[in-house]
C-alpha cells in the first residue's frame, strides 16, 4: 500500500469512528457519546480521539479494540467503508 492510499484508509477509519460514536447513545443520559466521553472511557486524553476521527494519527489495536467494545461491535466493523467514499 502506498503512502497516499494508507492515509486515505487512515480518513476513513476516522470518519467511520466518528460515524459510529454519533450513533452510539450514553444510556445514563440519551445523549450521543461525545470525543470527550469515549476518551474517559478509554482512558484517552479527548484530543486523540479527535485526532483519529480526522485522520489525523495512527493508533493502536487496543485503542481500536477498545473503541469497538465501547461501540459494542465487532472491530471488523470499524473497517466497513461502504457508505463513506
């Protein structure tokens, strides 16, 4: 993979996060789950989620694995670009 294709899949990634995190709802208080609250719970400073969801730096498989449980999924999902491009 080339650099250029790794940073769009990079996007993506991030996009796809972002996409799931609106979807998911806190249910002590019906609210969409904010940058700020997956962070606490992954015990992540706010700012590098906000960095993944832009695409803006690599993370780690934990931190991924982490996410998707968060999101209560399959951590294959969060590769499913389909309706992103």
């Amino acid at each position: 993979m080339d650099k250029l294709s790794f940073l769009a899949e990079r996007k993506l990634l991030g996009k796809r996060i972002r996409q799931l995190r609106n979807l998911c709802v806190n249910e002590n208080t019906g609210k969409k789950i904010s940058q700020e609250e997956l962070a606490l719970r992954l015990g992540l400073a706010k700012n590098h989620i906000g960095l993944i969801e832009r695409g803006k730096t690599n993370t780690t498989v934990d931190v991924l694995y982490g996410i998707s449980r968060e999101f209560k999924i399959d951590v294959v999902e969060l590769f499913n670009f389909k309706n992103l491009r």
